[in-house]
C-alpha cells in the first residue's frame, strides 16, 4: 500500500481528496493547517496544523512514509507551497501542484496588481468606501488608509483585531448568488472592489461589481513553485497513475 499526502485547505482540494481516496492500493493523508473551525474535511485520514517549515515537513515526509505529494493548496497559500516544494526535493518525493486556473479578463475588466501592498498603493487615489475581499491575513498591507472605510467578508471571526481604523466585518459562507453580491455591493455604496485572483469558476461578485460599474483591483496569483502543474482531478489522476 503506497501513501499519499496532500496538502488541502479549500473545497477544491476536499473533492480532489475524496476523489483519490476512492483508488485501490493508495491510503490518502489529508493535510490542514488548522485555521478554520470548519473546514471542507474530505473522506480519508485527516490532520491538522504546520509541520514546522521545511525540515519540519521532510521530518513528516519520512516518518509518516509518504511516497507522494499533491500539493492541493489555496494558491495564494504561498508558504506554504515553497516549503512543500523544498521538502519534496530534500526526500526525493515525487510532488505535483494541483492549481486553479485565475481568473481571466474577457467581458468584465479590471485593473491587475501583482500583490497586496501595490494594491493598497493603487487605493490611494481610488474610491471611498471598499470591499476589500481578501481575507483577513493580509489586512496590514491596507492599515495606512486610514481615510478609508473597509467591508471585510469573514467565514468567521478573525483571531487577531482588525488592522483598520474604520470597518465592518461581514461573517459569511459562500457561495453567493449575483442578486447576493449586487445587493450587497449596492447597500454598502461599495465604490471599489479589491479581489484576489483565486481562481476556479469565477466569482459572483466580480460580476456583480461588473454590472453596476464599480472599478476592480485585481491581486493576481503568485506564480507556483517550479514543477509539474495540474488543473483538473483528471489530469491529478493520471499523475498519480504514472507515479504508481
Ligand atoms: P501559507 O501562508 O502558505 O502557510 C503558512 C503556514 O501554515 C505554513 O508555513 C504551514 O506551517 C501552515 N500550513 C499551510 N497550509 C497547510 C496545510 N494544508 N497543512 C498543514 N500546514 C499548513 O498559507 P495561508 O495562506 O495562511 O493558508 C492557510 C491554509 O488556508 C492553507 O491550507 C490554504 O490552502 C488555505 N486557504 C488559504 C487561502 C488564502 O487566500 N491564502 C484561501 C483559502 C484557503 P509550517 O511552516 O509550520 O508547516
């Protein structure tokens, strides 16, 4: 019996799981950090919380005896994603990123930044009042605005205090309907909205934002670490097949 751990944290990765865990001869380990209280939990051996970095994860790699590695993490879970690249060169483990393709600009248009602090750079001079749907982990990046009034979106309540003078948190599980977001987007006078480029099937939002003429930042997606990529649960399959 080979051993497979993949490193999850969005529902993509939960399907991809419950997926793999259905193939003979394979037991799938599921990996989450622990940050959510709940989480997709996918059918198959679950655990939680950081291995300790690289040598924290090579450690797990040759304890645990895992053969292979899909890294099905949040594409902007960055960190994460490098040291899973590094521990996999170091155990010699075969690693494949499994990735959600970003979003593309055809018929709705936005204005794209490469990261967080050039999207606060970019704020400076547009809009008023802000959907700033990011998460929470990287909030500091926007805290100098201080003339500027936030919407945050939240699963649930952040762990730490906000970093901006003046906000509303929203506590809400997608997905959400058009009329949703529009409705939204409408009640709060959003002028602005700064998104991440997560990817997948595109969000509500972006066409909600599209259809009343609110401006979009876009945050595009960090490139992933060097390797062999994957885009679908097929493509992950053959991967998988040809490693066995
Ligand atoms: P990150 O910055 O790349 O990771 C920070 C640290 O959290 C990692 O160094 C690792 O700790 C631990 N970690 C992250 N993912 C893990 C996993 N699947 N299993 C065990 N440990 C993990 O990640 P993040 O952006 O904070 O995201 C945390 C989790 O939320 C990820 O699993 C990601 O898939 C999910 N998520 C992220 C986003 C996003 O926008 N970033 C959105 C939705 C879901 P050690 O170094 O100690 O191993």
């Amino acid at each position: 019996m080979k051993r497979l751990l993949i490193l999850g944290g969005t529902g993509d990765a939960a399907k991809l799981a419950t997926r793999i865990n259905q193939l003979p001869q394979l037991e799938t380990i599921y990996s989450l950090a622990g940050r959510t209280q709940a989480p997709h939990i996918p059918l198959c051996k679950n655990r939680t919380g950081g291995f300790g970095g690289v040598s924290g994860l090579a450690e797990y790699l040759k304890s645990a005896k895992i053969n292979f590695v899909i890294d099905a993490t949040h594409p902007f879970a960055e960190a994460m994603a490098a040291s899973t690249a590094a521990a996999c060169i170091q155990t010699n483990i075969p690693r494949v990123k499994f990735c959600r393709m970003p979003w593309k600009p055809k018929v709705i248009n936005w204005i794209s930044v490469p990261n967080y602090s050039e999207a606060a750079k970019k704020l400076r001079a547009a809009g008023k009042r802000i959907f700033l749907s990011i998460g929470t982990k990287n909030l500091h990046y926007f805290s100098m605005l201080s003339d500027k009034w936030f919407l945050i979106r939240v699963i649930e309540n952040p762990a730490h205090p906000i970093p901006l003078t003046d906000c509303k948190i929203l506590l809400e599980r997608g997905p959400f309907e058009e009329i949703k977001e529009h409705t939204l987007l409408n009640n709060y006078h959003i002028d602005v909205l700064v998104s991440k480029n997560s990817g997948g099937e595109q969000a509500t939002k972006l066409r909600a934002a599209h259809n009343l003429g609110i401006p979009i930042l876009m945050i595009e997606q960090p490139l992933p670490p060097s390797g062999k990529t994957v885009y679908t649960i097929n493509e992950t399959l053959t991967w998988l097949s040809d490693q066995m």
